[in-house]
C-alpha cells in the first residue's frame, strides 16, 4: 500500500446504544473516515448485536460511508440486506462465507466497497485466490464477539503477509485492522501496513472520544511517514 493517510473507523459497538445518533455525530465531527458497524448473529460469533433496521437509521443521519462487517453464518444469503440498508464497505468472513467471488461481484454490483476478513487462528493462505477480488482484507486482532479485548501481537505479521500476497496479486488493497487498536497498537499494525484502523473502546470508552480518536490518528500517521 502507498497511501501515507491512515484511515480510521470508530466502532459505534462500544457506544452508548441509546445514544447511537450522538455517537455517530462525535465520530464525524472527530473526523472519522468510517463509521464501523459491527453486525453479529449469535451463531458466528457468541454475541447479537446490530442488524439492517438500524443500519438503515445509521445511514439517514449520517454522511460518514458504513463499514460494515458481517459476523454472521450465512452472509451469501444476507448481504443484501446491507446492501439495500445503505452499507458502503461490507466486509465478510472467509471461515463462514461459501461462495466468496459470488458475494464480492454482488457487493460490486450495489456500488459498493468488498472486504474479506480472516480471523486470528485462520492463515493468510486461506485468502489465496481472494485478495484480487476485494477493495479491502480486514486483519482481526482479536477473536471477534466483544469490545475491549486486548490486542493479539500476531496480526502485525499477518498484515505483512497479506500486503505481500497483494503485491504478489499486482492488487491494490487497503489492509484494516480491528481489534484492541489504540494509540500503542495502531503504529504496530501501519508500519506493517495497515491503512484502516478500526478501534472501538478507545475511542467510545474514554471520557473525551474526540481527543481519544485524534491520538489514534496522530500515532497512526507517524508510523505511516506522514507526521500530523
Ligand atoms: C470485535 C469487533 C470489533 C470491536 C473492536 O468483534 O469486530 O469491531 O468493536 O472493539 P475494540 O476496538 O474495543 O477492540
Ligand atoms: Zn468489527
């Protein structure tokens, strides 16, 4: 990747659910790029969290594009529902996606951004043949299903080795990196690539999450050879 700007997505998961219009507002004003959804079935992953309905919300109130990520069993037969609910990045997994080619040219078709993610014990060869075909390969640091977990230090190799399979592929990408990012572990992750930083609890968990999302965005860009 050659972009020296890093790319910062807040997760509203960490945000107050009764106050998602406020969140959202914050991140804009703070200058998010992304707003990160975090969609979760119970199956997929052991949490349920946010569907369509209030995706569909999310989008009347804000500009801010949706990164959605999909954590669910069975996004072949829902994606569409993002879709249609206004998503602009929508990202699945390749332990629970069947048909991932199918599901990447529908995302494409909709006008939108495809993402492919890998979770921690899953190796980057199973992105093999894949990374072609998306906008973006989100690298978890953490096994997904909650905010606040602690970073996983293997994921800076990994987003190495997915940077050079794109390389490999003559593909550009944008590496995304979400789990236990904060203003320490971000510069990690872009010296080795990464150029989306999803990062929810230290942004929504600190008491002044502009100041808190300003941080991530200062420390990101040193790493990146772009001091703010
Ligand atoms: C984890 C989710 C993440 C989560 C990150 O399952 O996919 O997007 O919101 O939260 P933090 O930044 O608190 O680890
Ligand atoms: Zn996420």
């Amino acid at each position: 990747m050659t972009l020296d700007r890093v790319m910062i997505a807040p997760s509203i998961l960490s945000a107050d659910f009764t106050r998602l219009a406020e969140a959202v507002a914050v991140a804009e004003r703070a200058g998010a790029d992304w707003v990160h959804v975090d969609v979760m079935d119970g199956h997929f992953v052991p949490n349920l969290t946010i569907g369509p309905p209030v995706l569909r919300a999310l989008k009347r109130i804000t500009k801010v594009p949706l990164d959605v990520h999909l954590m669910v069993d069975n996004p072949d037969e829902t994606v569409e529902w993002y879709l249609d609910a206004g998503a602009d990045l929508v990202t699945v997994h390749v332990e629970s996606c069947a048909d991932p080619r199918a599901v990447f040219a529908r995302i494409h078709e909709h006008g939108a951004k495809a993402g492919i993610s890998l979770n921690p014990p899953t190796p980057v060869s199973a992105l093999e043949g894949l990374v072609g075909a998306v906008d973006v390969v989100l690298v978890m640091s953490v096994n997904p299903g909650f905010g606040g977990q602690s970073f996983i230090p293997d994921a800076v190799g990994k987003v190495a080795d997915v940077d050079a399979m794109a390389r490999r592929a003559r593909h550009e990408v944008v590496i995304e990196v979400d789990g236990g990012i904060d203003e320490t572990t971000a510069p990690l992750v872009v010296a080795s690539g990464a150029r989306m930083l999803v990062a929810g609890n230290a942004v929504f968990g600190r008491p002044d999450p502009t100041a808190a999302l300003h941080a991530i965005r200062t420390a990101a860009d040193l790493a990146a050879g772009h001091g703010a």
